[in-house]
C-alpha cells in the first residue's frame, strides 16, 4: 500500500512540475521573443506593467489560491461545491476592485515610476485583473481531487494561448507593447472562460449542500498568507535595496544575476507543496493522521533528498562555468553570489509549510515572515554602517532565511508531537551531500585543467559527474538510479514507450 500511494503522490507532483516547467519555459520565451521586437522604451514600460500588477495582485488575491487545498479535503463533495460557488463570488468581486483600483490608480502609479506611458497601458490592462482572478482556485480544486493533469494541462495549454495572442500581432504587425496587451486580454477572456468550466466541472453531476465554513473561516485562513507575501516581497526587496543603493549598479548587476534559486529546484518544492497540502489536510481530519502526515513527509523529503543534492553539488562546484556560460565573462565574479544562493536549497527541500497551511497555522507563518523582514532590514543597515562587503551582506542575507526553514520545520514538527528523526532522513541527506559533493568537486577540477570552450567543460563536467554519481550511489547506500526509474515510470507516456522498446527488442 505504502508502494502505492507513494506512486501516486509521485505521479500527482510530476504533473504539477510539468505544468510549472511549461509556464516558466513559455514565459522565457515570450520575454525573450518580445525584448527583440520592442525598443528598450517600450520594452521597459511592458515590463513595469507586469510588475505593478504582479505587486498588486498579492494584495488582491488576498492569499485565497491555497484555499480549496485546505478547505475541500474537509467536507463532502456536496459542501464542496457550495464551496467552491462561494470562492468564485469572493474572487469575482476581488477582480473587479483590483481593475477598478488599477485604473483609477494609474496616472499616481504613472507619476510615481517617472513613466508618462504607464497611464494609458495600464488603464487597457486594467481589465486582465477582472478576467484572471478567478482562475485561482483551479489549481486547488484539482489537487485536493488528485487529479493534477488536469492542471498541468490547463497551465500548458493557457500559456501556449498566451504565448500565441501576445507574440504573433507583435511580429506579424510589427506592433507596440499596446498590441501586446490586447493579446493579454484576448488571452485572459479564455483563460477565464476555460478555469471557470474546468472547476466547476468535477461538481457538475452533485447536489448542492450547504457548506460548513464560512467567509469568516475562509478569510481568517487566507488573510495571514497575503500578509506573509507581502513580508516575502519586503524580504527580496531589501536585497535589492541594500545592494543597489549602496554598492552601485554594477554590483547590483552582478549580485542579480548571482543570487538566484534554481528553477529546477524552485519548481519541485512548489509541486511538492501542491500535492501535500490537500493530503496532509485530509489527514489531519482522521484519527492516524500524525502517522500518515510523517510517513508521507519523510518519503517526500528523502526523494527531493536524491535528486536534488547532485544538481545543487555540481551547479556549486561548477558556478563560475554556469554564470560565464549564461551571461559572459564579465560576470565571472557573479560566481560567488551564485553559490551563497544556493546555499538555500539545501534546507528548503524539507517542505514544512504544507504542515503548517493543513493544521490552519497560516497566522504563525506570518509572524514567521515579519520576524525575518525585521531581521533582513535590521542586518542590511548593520553591514552598510560597518562597511562590509555585498558578499557578506548576501551570505548573511541567505542564512537569515535558512534560519526561517529551519525555524519553521521545528515549529511543524512541535505542532505534530513528533521529533525532527521522525521526518528528516538525516543519514540519507549526509551521504547524498559527502557522495554529490566529492564527485562533483573532483570531477570539476580535473576538467577545469583541459582548456576547454566554457559550455563543452560544463557538458563534460555533467556528463561524468552524472554518469559517476548514478552508478556509485549503491556504494554508499543511495539508490539514484531506484529513485529516477520511479520517477520516469510516473512520467505520462514513459511505461507505453518503454513497453513498446521491450516488444521491438522482442521482435530482433
């Protein structure tokens, strides 16, 4: 049984992963295919756009997105779908406030970016608002179905639309950033039409029954989480302040492009995350919930444990061939930065806020956010009033927030009554991390000695360090290759291709 439902939990968090993979991939794309046809001007307004309404849009959504995660895993389909009428209500009205707010707001929010252009593009982006909040709640109703192809469908196929509508009027018409937010809107009356038919859809064959959680209940758990945003915006706005202001925009330069999470990293955790929530909120509802809870947790972390360590080893010992190749040499010292961000991923692969969002601690993750801004703010002032360096600012910057992990894993685990043994593989993770690391490293430095091109010594070095650290791993007890093959058995059409191999094999 256990095989099982760690199957399954796997399958549902690689659908997630694909539909983030794909979103991140197409939102690339479109910024790049855009910065080339638009000159820095225009470009520059299109991009402010999109961020005064991805800034505003924390507030709006009032941190309602997790709602269905927590809140339909607790009552019957029936209540469910009252429910889910209500959250429609609730994000249709948010809609209209955020447009209505966005277009009133825009000559201020024009003045106050020094961008005379801004008015007119966000009074005719005022309407996407409306249009998106809506499909908020998508992701959680399917989730809390397990049915999250639905979802990796969806994200795919609204961001293929996206792409399509925004990008070809730009290149056929050789258009401004205007035509491009027609394309938006385009875009955004059938993202809403298509969200709003696929979450009503699993209901459409069930009575309605009154559901047992109110606004009130609704509210007092989304609430907190928009708050905890907000502290998590003023957390990475200070790095951006610190640095700029006080250390000149060519360190900033080079501070941004170094300091970053991995995506690949950055997506698994969201996809873990979305697949736990709705199933440690279930659990949390029957009797051996604190026992399902630790079983489901720990298998996560030990999986996340095994694929991640080698990517975070090999991009930290191969960090100055990974920036050169990305953004040139003369963002070598970028190197540096790079390998503090990392550091992070270490730490938050042990996903404790689904614990925490499940047993309704969203106000204490708050509270856990504003200690951490003080903190950020507090520490910036310090290091630039004791002229230290923006290395130094940076490291201690990233182990405020490895602190933040690891304060809030102690608090899951206090709130469950377990110990942190009971959900950390501790043995697993040293060896992953002494077996990644070594390999990595030597591998790293004896091709560092060949002179070679900066992207054939990053292929080389990858190649070798992968091949090495796959069939090594039983040396040490870590079954990598046990792990991957679960993991592309759960990928859609994997088990139909390999069965097909097998039958051509069979046919020689």
């Amino acid at each position: 049984m256990k095989n099982n439902s760690d199957s399954s939990n796997t399958t549902q968090a690689i659908w997630v992963g694909i539909g983030q993979l794909s979103s991140f991939s197409l939102s690339i794309i479109n910024a790049a295919i855009l910065a080339r046809y638009f000159d820095k001007a225009e470009y520059g307004t299109y991009k402010q756009i999109l961020y005064i309404y991805n800034i505003l849009l924390v507030l709006f959504s009032a941190g309602l997105h997790g709602a269905p995660s927590y809140f339909l895993p607790r009552q019957t389909m029936e209540q469910g779908k009252d429910f889910i009428f209500r959250l429609i209500r609730v994000f249709i009205l948010l809609g209209f406030s955020f447009s209505l707010s966005l277009f009133l707001l825009a000559p201020v929010i024009a003045d106050l970016f020094n961008n005379p252009d801004l008015t007119k593009g966000l009074r005719l982006f005022s309407i996407t608002p409306m249009l998106m909040l809506p499909t908020n709640g998508l992701e959680g109703v399917y989730a809390s179905l397990r049915k999250t192809r639905v979802i990796a469908i969806y994200t795919t196929a609204t961001r293929i639309f996206t792409l399509i509508l925004i990008t070809f009027p730009v290149i056929i018409l050789k258009g401004t950033y205007i035509t491009a937010i027609y394309g938006w809107i385009i875009s955004s009356v059938l993202t809403c039409i298509l969200a709003i038919y696929l979450i009503l859809r699993p209901y459409k064959d069930t009575l309605r029954h009154t559901t047992k959680f109110g606004y009130r209940d609704i509210f007092k758990y989304s609430l907190p989480l928009m708050v905890a945003t907000v502290y998590g915006i003023l957390i990475r706005f200070a790095d951006q302040f610190f640095i700029s202001r006080y250390y000149g925009t060519e360190v900033f330069a080079e501070f941004s492009n170094g300091f970053i999470d991995l995506p690949f990293v950055s997506m698994m955790i969201g996809a873990t995350t979305t697949v736990l929530l709705p199933l440690f909120s279930r659990y949390s509802e029957s009797a051996s919930g604190t026992g399902n809870i630790c079983q489901t947790w720990k298998s996560a972390t030990e999986k996340s444990v095994i694929l991640i360590y080698p990517v975070l080893a090999f991009f930290i010992f191969n960090s100055k061939s990974s920036v050169i190749a990305l953004y040139g040499e003369q963002y070598a010292i970028s190197a540096s930065y790079f390998m503090i961000g990392m550091l992070i991923g270490f730490f938050n692969i042990i996903v404790y806020n689904p614990v925490l969002f499940s047993m309704g601690k969203t106000r204490l993750y708050a509270n856990m956010h504003l200690i951490q801004v003080a903190l950020i703010w507090i520490t910036g002032y310090a290091v630039v009033f004791l002229s230290g360096t923006p290395i130094l600012y940076a490291s201690l910057s990233r182990l405020l927030t490895i602190a933040q992990v690891c304060v809030g894993i102690l608090f899951a685990t206090r709130i469950l009554g377990i110990k942190l043994k009971d959900i950390i593989p501790f043995n697993i993770m040293l060896r992953a991390l002494l077996h990644s690391s070594l390999i990595c490293g030597i591998v790293a430095w004896l091709v560092g000695l060949l002179n070679l091109n900066v992207f054939i010594r990053l292929g080389l070095s990858g190649l070798i360090s992968a091949g090495i650290v796959l069939f090594t791993g039983g040396l040490f007890g870590i079954h990598y290759l046990a792990t991957l093959k679960s993991m592309l058995v759960n990928i859609p059409g994997f088990s139909y291709m390999q069965n097909m191999f097998e039958r051509m094999r069979f046919l020689r």
